[in-house]
C-alpha cells in the first residue's frame, strides 16, 4: 500500500539552506528505503506558494498557502508500505520530525 508522509517544519529554520548533516542523513534514508521509496521532493518556499479556488466557475488565485501556521509543508516522501504502522516507523526516521512532524497519510484506490 502506498503512503505519504507529508513533512512539516518552521521553513525559517532553513533560511540559510539544510545543514549539510541533515541532508546526509536524508540521503540515507533515500538509500535504506531502497525500492519502498517511490518519490520524494523539498518543495518550495510558501512565500512563492499560490492558492486556487473557484467560486462561481470563475478561478481566483491569491498568494501563499490556505493558511497560517507556525509549520509548514516542506517536503514529502511517497512510499510503499505493508501498512500503517510500517509507514509511521518510516515516519520516525525522517530528520525532520524531530523539529517539526510528519503526517502519515495513506493513498486512496480509486476505482
């Protein structure tokens, strides 16, 4: 079953870029997950993040993430596991729930 593990931290924290250690250690993350990593990727600042809705069938866009938090979505690894509890120990190894959290979210099937 496929997960996503949604990483969320204080962005200022990486004002200055990732400290090269943390980085290391999400590198070998990478590597241990070995074929159980499907994706993963850092996102964006949300200070170039856009929301979309639309209303009306007309499309407004403003500026920044739907809302203000002290945390924000980060980064994201998409994995497969046999299941939750395997995804939530992934989850713990992440460098970045030990500032921030991660969300475990599993991916629907639809049919």
């Amino acid at each position: 079953m496929k997960y996503l593990l949604l990483i969320y931290e204080d962005e200022k924290r990486f004002a200055n870029g990732i400290d090269p250690g943390e980085l290391a250690e999400y590198y070998a993350l990478d590597r241990a997950l070995g074929p159980g990593l499907v994706d993963s990727h850092a996102l964006g600042p949300t200070s170039h993040a856009t929301t979309v809705r639309v209303r009306d069938g007309q499309a407004r866009t403003t500026a920044g993430p739907f809302a203000v938090t002290q945390e924000q979505l980060g980064a994201y690894y998409l994995i497969e596991a046999k299941n939750q509890h395997e995804a939530e120990a992934v989850a713990a190894r992440i460098p970045g729930a030990r500032t921030g959290c991660v969300e475990v979210r599993p991916i629907l099937q639809l049919d």
